[in-house]
C-alpha cells in the first residue's frame, strides 16, 4: 500500500520506518501513535530527499523536543561557522535546527545542512525569496512566493514556516489596536508590508491549497507561523494576536484534509500568568495540533540573559502543553549568536523541555533525576557527572575547587550534610 506523508501514512494503518524510530524513542504505544498522527496530534516531520534523517515525532505523549536557530546575515556571513554551529547542537542533543539565513548562497548551505545533519531542520521561505530573488519587497510575485517553496521542499526541508494566518483583516485589526512593539516576526513584517504595498492579500492564505499541494509532494510540515506573536509583555494576548490564532485553526484542518502535517507557532513575550491560557487557548482553538512556542518571554528587561527569561517560560508552557521549544540565547534582540551562546541557549531549552515533561508525568522522564538523587545522596561524584544535562561542566566546576576532603565539596566541607548523616539514616 503506497502513501504520500506520515499522516496519510497513520490514517491507512501503515507503520512507516520513521514511525518506527519515534516509538524506538519515545514512551508511546504503537496503536496511540498511529491514532494520534492520523488525527494531527502529533507531527512526524520528515521530508522524502532527507535521507540521513533520525526521524523524531512532536506532540501529545511524546517529550518536549528543542529547535536551535541558526543561519547568516549580511554582515556576520560564515556559513563554515553556521555549519560548526550546526553540528554542535547535534552534539548538544538539539532536536531540530532551523535556517534562518538571509544573505549569500543559502541553496547551497541548506543542500549542505540537508545531507550532513541528521535531525528535522526547518526555514522560512518567506526570507529566502527576498534574498533568492533581489528584489523589493513590493515587486516579489505570487510566482516568486511560491517557487522559493518549492526550492525548500525540493532540498530536503522537513518543516517550512508560513505567515498564512496574517491576513487582512488581521493586519486591519492591528492598525486598531495599537501595540507597544508592532510586528517582530520578520516573515510577518515582510508579508505585511507586501499586502500593504501591494494592496493584495496574504499569498499564502489566499493560494493556500497550492502551498499544501507542494507540502503533500514532499511531505513537508507545515509550521503555521505567529507572524503577530507579541515582542512586549504588554502586547502579550491581545485581540491581533488571537485574530490571527482562529485564522491558523481553520487552516489548519484544510491542511489535514490534504493529509499534510501540521505545528502551529506561538509566542513570543508573555507574562507568566498568562502562559498557562494562551497554551490552552491554542490547543483548544488549533485542534490539538502541536504547537511550537518561541520561549516565551516572561519579562522584556533582560538582554543579555534572555536564555533564562525564556527557559522559565518555556517550562511553564511545556508543562501546559507546548510540544516544542525554540530556544532563544543570550544574544536575542542584541546580535547574531556566537557558538557560546548557541550552547547556552541549548542547555537552557533542555532544561526548560525536560522540566515541562518531568511537570506532566511523562513516562520515564524522572528516571534520571532519581539516578542523580541517588547518586548525591552517596556522595557519587562520578555518578552526578553521568547523570549532569552538561557532564563536561559539572566536572570542570568540581576540578576548579579542590577540597581536601575528596568526598565533599569546598561549599561545606567537614559541614557536609550527606555526610554527617552516613549510616545514621
């Protein structure tokens, strides 16, 4: 029985080879992952030319999975660096990487990431027909929009994000209601300015089924962007933002009726009082579908450790139901990301997404926080560093403080608590 992308694959009872490497994976039965990819709760995004891909699944009773940015501008432009990058957050346990270049040969790099990286990697074609085609914004043609798809899914993209939800009348409601921030997703600040210039509606929303007819080729998921998400907490949850939400629930069950898999992306800046709703709100509004949250952001007053800010938020979210965490490093709103801050940035949405899973009673999560447990209340140095999310930087703290007493640490020393209490317990 053939098939053309894993939820046509689910909906006829086919076990596909990258099925069967999620359940090698992840604590979820065969019959539940089926039913749930046929459904739409869950996303196996793997594009048919990604050969060396390790196929991961994304959604309901799967762990929370990570996405590293990375990718040129037109002034920090090494692709040799991006591709270091790259590879270091395979070695970091990243889940999926995206290219977000906007300058140079970006076919050739993302042909590049495509046949060495083995995780899903995603873009936004959206940018690359601005850099594919060198012209103005308003001169790009629905042909121009559509062939740079084509182009991704052609290379070996597992997952595209498009703006299609930013449509006119969402762009009408902005304009009412004020922002402190306006638009900072680049892609919806693009297309914004397209229909604003053009007098046109949102090619992608208006020529949707063509976007899904390349995607169903290709089995290419589609990752529904925010492009009104909220860049101030005092935008957070405001009347353009869910505008736009509705819009990418109903697309989202046109895309399933084409048997194309979908994520739906969501904030952005939000107070932790409201992380909680707007989890609920999307899954409610899009159908369950997974969702891909960037952070959120729980405060705006902290460049320079937005890794943190981030991470609290993306805890939270994960333990109300976000299945995917974009990670945002250090250097968000100030530069492009140097590898140091690509590994902060890592170990801060690992730690975030595995929080979220231990908070959601996700089979299995906690077994290595028990490991640990056990290996502290034995004083087990070794065991802590095996147990440790960053091995290399447990043992390199420890080897920095020597105590004399190898047992404890130079925090208490002779005070130790553990060891006070050996064989008293």
């Amino acid at each position: 029985m053939t098939y053309t992308t894993q939820m046509d694959a689910a909906r006829k009872g086919i076990l596909t080879p990258q099925m069967e490497e999620v359940l090698r994976n992840e604590p979820i039965s065969k019959e539940d992952l089926l039913e749930r990819l046929a459904q739409g709760r869950i996303a196996i995004p793997a594009n048919k030319n990604h050969a060396n891909l390790k196929a991961a699944g994304v959604g309901a009773g799967l762990k929370t999975k990570i996405n590293a940015n990375l990718g040129v501008s037109k002034d920090v432009c090494s692709f040799e660096s991006e591709m270091n990058k790259a590879r270091m957050s395979v070695n970091l346990k990243a889940d999926a990487l995206m290219d977000l270049s906007v300058s140079g040969d970006t076919e050739a790099f993302r042909k590049r990431l495509v046949a060495e990286i083995p995780v899903m990697i995603g873009t936004v074609p959206i940018y690359d027909t601005l850099t594919r085609t060198r012209k103005p914004t308003e001169e790009i043609t629905i042909e121009d929009w559509f062939k740079t798809v084509e182009i991704h899914a052609q290379n070996g993209i597992d997952f595209i994000t498009i703006h299609a939800g930013l449509t006119s009348k969402c762009a009408q409601s902005l304009r009412i209601n004020k922002r402190l921030c306006g638009i900072v997703s680049r892609g919806g600040a693009i297309l914004f300015e397209w229909m604003a210039k053009t007098g046109q509606e949102n090619p992608f929303y208006e020529h949707f089924d063509r976007l899904l007819d390349i995607c169903e080729q290709y089995d290419v998921c589609v990752s529904l962007g925010d492009g009104l998400r909220p860049g101030a907490i005092k935008d957070s949850t405001d009347a353009p933002q869910i505008e736009e939400l509705i819009t990418l629930g109903e697309l989202t069950k046109r895309a399933w009726a084409h048997n194309v898999q979908v994520m739906i992306e969501g904030p952005g800046h939000v107070p932790l009082h409201e992380v909680e709703m707007n989890m609920k709100l999307q899954k409610k509004l899009c159908h369950q579908a997974p969702f891909y949250v960037l952070g959120p952001l729980v405060t705006d007053i902290a460049p320079g450790y937005d890794h943190i800010t981030s991470a609290i938020g993306g805890a939270l979210a994960a333990m109300h139901g976000a299945d995917f965490l974009c990670y945002v490093t250090p250097a968000e709103h100030l530069r492009l990301p140097s590898a140091d801050d690509v590994k902060e940035g890592i170990m801060a949405a690992r730690i975030a997404a595995h929080a979220g899973d231990l908070a959601k009673g996700l089979p299995g999560a906690a077994e290595l926080d028990y490991a640990m447990s056990k290996a502290r209340g034995k004083l087990d140095w070794e065991g802590q560093f095996a147990c440790a999310i960053d091995p290399e930087k447990a043992q390199a703290y420890r080897d920095s403080s020597q105590p004399s007493d190898k047992g404890v640490c130079t925090m208490c020393g002779d005070f130790c608590a553990v060891k006070r209490v050996e064989g008293l317990l």
